[in-house]
RNA sequence: GCACCUGUAGCUCAACUGGAUAGAGCACCGGACUACGAAUCCGGAGGUUGUAGGUUCGAAUCCUACCAGGUGUACCA
C-alpha cells in the first residue's frame, strides 16, 4: 500500500465519530508543499470545524488523538488555523525506500482493474510535411501510452491517417497536370508535397482573386459605419462604446483579410511561370474536389494512384517515427473506414438523428447552434462520419473501455459534438475523451511559422535538433583532458539529447497551454530539461565505474538504506513517491506531472550528490547504502524518462 | 452576434483542482572545482496573480461586472 492510502485508512477510522462521509476529508490529505510543514499535511479539520460548530484546532485536536499513526509517523502537530501537520520517521522511510530498492517497478502497483485503452494521436495528412502541431501530438499521445502500459493498463496507439480527404484530390490533380517526371522518380513524396503545395497555392490564387472585390466592398461599408458611429459625438454609454469597438475590430479585421488575399494573388503574379500556370487552371479547386469525389466513388484510375502514391508516404512518416522512437500497434487511415460510412449515415437517418438541412445530413445537437455535418451537399462524407465510424470500429472491433484523442484545443468543439452524437447513437458506454493541447507559438505570438509562412517540418526540426546537441557534445568532451566518447559515442549521444530535448520541451509545459517555441530554451543544457536529468544519470554511471561496482549485483542483493543526513532523507522520501507521479499522470493524461516529479528528484540528487560522497563515505555500510540509493536514482530517472519517450546514456 | 479559453516575476512556464509566506527555469548579480563528471551546486534580487467587488476560517483557483488577448462558429481535416 501506497503511504498516501495507509495515512488515509488511518485517517478514515479517526474521522469516523465526526463525520459520515469521510471521502471528501481523505481527499484533503497530501504530500506537504513546505518541508518545513512535515512530509504530509492533513487539511479536513477546517471544514469539519464549520459544520459541528468548534473551532479547527479543537476538531484538529481531536482527529490527533483518534489517530494512530505512531508506527510510521512522528508525533502529528497541529499548526495554523487546523493544520494537521506528519513527519514521517527516518527509519520508516528507510525500511520503505529499501523495499523500492529491490523492486524493478519502483513501488507502482499494477492497475487493479486494467482498462482497454485506445490512444488516438498523431494523425497526420499523407504528403503534407508533418510538423510542430504533430509533433505535440505524438510525444504527448507517445508518453500517454507508455505511461499507461506501466500501469498494466491493454493500450492499442492507433495513428489515424489522412490518408483519404481533400488533400487527395490535390495531388492527383497536380500529378495529373503538374508532374515533374524526373523529380518524381527521384523522391517520390517530395515531389508529391510539392504538387500538393503547388495546386493548394493556385486554388488559394483564384479564391482570394474572386473574394478581393467583394471585401473592398464590404471594408467600404464598414468603415463608413464606424464614420458614422465616431461621428455621432462620444459614446454615451458603455453599449455604444462596445460596439464602437467591435467595428473597428471588423474594419481591422476586413483590412487585414484584403492584405492576406493580395499578398497571395501578388506572389503567384509576379512570378510568370506560376502566374501562367494559374491561368491555365482557373477552375483548379473544383477540379481537384471532383479528382476527391471520384476516388470516393469508386473511380478506378484514381484509386490505382492512390495505390501508387501512399506506400512511399507512408514509409516518409515511418521514417520520422522511427527517429522520434515513436511506435503505433495500428495505423488504419481514414480510408480504412470509407465502406462504412453509408452505414452510419443511413443508420443515423433511421434512428431519427440526422436530419437535411441545406441539403446535407446533419446532427443537431441541443445548445450548439452548429451541427455535425455527416454528410455533404454533394454526397461526400465528412471526417466526422468518419470519426463516428472509427468509434464504432473501435467498440465493436477492438472492444475498447476508452478512447483518447491528443488533437489540438481548436478541434474541441468537434469533439464534444462527436462524443455527444455517439452517446445518443447508441455507443455510451466507452468513455471518450479530447485530450487536448494548445498551440506552438512563434516568437511574434503567431502560431509557429518558417519566415516564409511556411510550416516548419518535423524532420528539419530534429535534424537541427541533432545537430546542436552534437555541438554541445564536442564542446564538452574536448575540453576533458581525455575525451570519454568515440565519435560514434558522440553521435549517439547527440542523438539522445536532441530528441530527448525536443520530447521534454513539448511535454513539461501543462498540454493546454500554448507555448512559445524557442531553440535556445528546447536545447537549453542547463535547468528544467532533458539534458539536466540525463546527465544525472551520466554522473550516476560515473560512480559506478569509478568504483568498479556492478549495477546488477546492488539491485539484487540486500537492499538496506540509512538515512545519516536531511540530503539523504529528502532523496530516499522523493524516491518512495514515483507511484503519485504516474498516478498523478494517468488522472488527466498530464505528462507534466511526470516532468515535474523527474526534475524534482533530478534536484533532490544534485544537492545529495553534493553533500554526500559516496566514494569517502564514512563506513563500508554507509557507502553501501548510498550505492543503492543511487542505483535507485538511475532506475527512476531512465524509467520515469522512458515513459515520456526519453532515452538516457552511461557516458556524456 | 453566439460559444469556449486565457491573463501569474523582465522572459518561458508551474501551482497536486479551495490550503499556510504563490513556486521553478532562463536572464541578471555574487560565491564554490589540486574533482565520486562544474551539462553541477550554494546565495541574492525580482509579485497587489489584468482591474473592481463578492462567497469563506482561507481565493491565482469559485461567483459577478469590467479591461486586454486568443480560438471556434454549415459542408477542410
């Protein structure tokens, strides 16, 4: 049992005579934020307090003398208003970090009830570079799994491609009248990411062309109103300034549109081979739609393209996986899904659900005024048939409890129309949730742009990462007086610290929260980072065979810790809590807790380190014991970053 | 217009979902290597948690109003 859960069974018998529902009080027990308060506090008295008409540390006082928790515990304080304030005894947490110190899972239960577990994550569009949106999504979806397998959970990751949408019929259109033969034989998906680039740029050219005159139009008329509105002396009241405000914000708003549209018509202009392209395709978007609508269909010729063109861009995003150690037990693409899709529409027609509105099936769903379209005008499905189908797939087929999809924040209003449609569908008993996450920011505070305005793609990204780290590397070791890595070792490492840094960047922030993405800070060697707990593990590995001491043997053998100092103490206390933090992970799908719990300890062994010499410690006994102590820290810091996906080193 | 989200140190972010004096890391200033690896450690400075009210023993967290910003909003995924 878990120190939290004993403190909360002895605590639920204290509490009996003074409350009949103990469970929100037990909630208020937790690990103290201050060592100052002890090592874990216990905060009901304050509540109880109000509700039997005493003063807290009365109530307090009472709780301590029902409690018996001597055997484990100092004597419980009372401070503040009612805190109830546990200090943990030193040899208690020796016996218990000892016991972690023989155990391979580092004191984390199997889940009791395991649960089937599909990850949805990654998701990215054939033939569309991945990038930093992508990237947030797989290392976060990546930690998710790994974290849940850990905890005994059945996980089934599945990568729901873009295999099938709009993008498609792009590139076909593109092949069939932009191909570059050579450079297609050369790189396949490179040359199809041009295509697909080429056709969305010139669909984008006759769109903002057609749209320009009817937005001059319309920031005429609003900017005569907001005349009219400045024209009428000052505003009075707050209403009227209100909406003083919001037309400026709409003239601003036309005005910039009108910039975005006559930036793409100028780029396609000035450049005569593009601008005679455009030309010759002037109905290039409705064109590719058809080229989109007739794969759908069934369209032979089409189909034998798709056939050629996605095992290479598969393998492209096999390529960056791989480098990301980012593994999926299924990838079935949203084509998997297209021969069900009539069936959920008519079967969501029987069951009264959909309904036509402006000519396409569409759910209502009560307090959005915005439906979920399952089918369109023209007959085509939409990604949310599509998103229904694979719920369904993955119930029947998969017999999944739950369903989690790491998408992007923007998409949760899709999402929670999805969730609601399925529960009124029929399929209510899997539990579906949005984990959602915010986005990657440039410095401007726009989301993360090349300086072109192009995405920046993920390969590039790691690549880079790759080589600053490797910098970093040479610069270290050539300045030992005799290099501890080969070249080799150094690339390797390199390797490890690069992508170790772009996975703990993306993860140690709160997954909702937009960040600014930043090298200097993703590559940062000193503070909260990968490299910081990494090296960790390095220094660890450096007493071990500067001592000439085999891992294996300390692990396996006797494990019995003493605790001689507060360094010592704090360590062996922070080493007993790997449970909370996978816990505290698995609550809310929150990889920034493991994080924190991980440069935490990192901390709590630097300063251990520092004080406490393992090689002069005082006695044979003693030194033995801060070998197991450090083993221990080896095995949290590569098994804690493994579930974020992180890899670590003996030598760096 | 409607809906949702955010506002915390100069910067980037936390805060165990209502707990004690709001914490880290960068950056800044000052210390510590004849070394179990300085990719480290120790110390300093830095805050009216957007503003104003309210709820209560207790608020960054909950409620109300305002200010500032973001996102989504019918056939792209």
């Amino acid at each position: 049992m878990s120190i939290l859960q004993t403190l909360k069974s002895r605590f639920a018998s204290a509490l009996s005579s003074l409350s009949d529902d103990t469970g929100p009080l037990l909630e208020m027990i937790r690990s103290s934020q201050d060592p100052k308060f002890g090592d874990f506090q216990a905060n009901c008295a304050m509540p109880l307090g109000k509700r039997l008409g005493k003063s807290p540390r009365e109530i307090a006082a009472e709780i301590v003398e029902n409690l018996d928790v001597s055997d484990f515990c100092e004597t419980p304080e009372i401070a503040g208003p009612g805190f109830i304030n546990l200090r943990l005894k030193d040899d208690w947490i020796a016996e218990r970090v000892s016991s972690i110190a023989g155990d391979d899972r580092l004191g984390v239960t199997p889940a009791a009830k395991p649960r089937h577990v599909v990850v949805d994550f990654s998701s990215p569009n054939v033939a569309k570079p991945m990038h930093v949106g992508h990237l947030r999504s797989s290392v976060i979806g990546d930690a998710i799994c790994r974290t849940l397998r850990f905890a005994g959970h059945k996980v089934t990751s599945d990568n729901h491609i873009g295999d099938w949408g709009t993008q498609f019929g792009m590139i076909i259109y593109g092949y069939r009248n932009f191909v570059d033969a050579a450079a297609y034989s050369r790189d396949q998906v490179a040359e199809l990411a041009r295509l697909y680039k080429l056709v969305n740029q010139l669909s984008d050219y006759h769109a903002a062309k057609a749209g320009l005159p009817e937005l001059r139009l319309q920031l005429d008329q609003r900017q005569q109103e907001l005349d009219q509105l400045t024209s009428d002396s000052e505003p009075a009241d707050k209403k009227a300034k209100k909406k003083l405000k919001a037309q400026r914000k709409a003239v601003e708003e036309t005005r910039s549109s009108i910039e975005s549209a006559e930036a793409k018509v100028a780029h396609v202009d000035t450049d005569a081979p593009l601008a005679a392209q455009a030309n010759e395709h002037p109905d290039i978007a409705r064109l590719a739609r058809q080229e989109t609508s007739k794969l759908h269909a069934g369209d032979e010729q089409n189909q034998q393209l798709w056939d050629e063109f996605l095992p290479a861009c598969l393998a492209a995003l096999d390529q960056i996986y791989s480098r990301l150690d980012v593994r999926f037990d299924l990838a079935l693409g949203e084509s998997y899904y297209n021969p069900m899709l009539a069936d959920v529409v008519s079967d969501l027609r029987a069951k009264g659900l959909a309904t036509d509105s402006d000519g396409a099936a569409c759910v209502f769903i009560e307090g959005n005024n915005a439906p979920f379209i399952v089918q369109k005008t023209d007959g085509a499905y939409t990604y949310a048939t599509t998103d229904l189908a694979t719920i369904q797939y993955r119930l029947d087929e998969l017999h999944a409890d739950e369903i989690v999809y790491v998408v992007d924040k923007r998409q949760s209003e899709h999402f929670s129309l999805l969730f609601k449609t399925c529960e009124l569908w029929g399929f209510g008993d899997v539990k579906c949730q949005h984990v959602s996450f915010g986005t990657v920011m440039g410095d401007d505070g726009k989301p993360f742009k090349t300086r072109s305005g192009d995405n920046v793609e993920l390969g590039s990204l790691i690549d880079e990462a790759i080589a600053r780290a490797r910098s970093v590397v040479d610069e270290n070791d050539d300045r030992r007086e005799q290099p501890a890595l080969t070249p080799d070792g150094r690339a390797r490492v390199a390797q490890i610290v690069g992508t170790g840094g772009i996975k703990y960047a993306d993860l140690h922030h709160n997954r909702d929260s937009d960040y600014v993405f930043d090298w200097d800070k993703m590559l940062a060697t000193t503070g909260d980072t990968a490299t910081y707990m990494q090296y960790a593990y390095a220094r660890i590995c450096g007493i071990f065979r500067e001592l000439n001491v085999d891992r294996q043997k300390i692990a396996s053998g006797k494990t019995t810790v003493l605790l001689t100092c507060p360094e010592e103490r704090a360590l062996a206390l922070q080493l007993t809590q790997f449970d909370y933090a996978v816990d505290a992970v698995l609550a809310d799908y929150r990889p920034n807790q493991l994080t924190s719990w991980l440069f935490d300890t990192a901390g709590k062994f630097s300063v251990f380190y520092a004080h406490c010499s393992v090689k002069k410690a005082e006695s044979p006994e003693l030194q033995q014991s801060r070998l197991i102590l450090c083993d221990l820290m080896a095995r949290a810091l590569s098994t804690g970053l493994s579930l974020l996906g992180i890899e670590t080193a003996d030598v760096m």
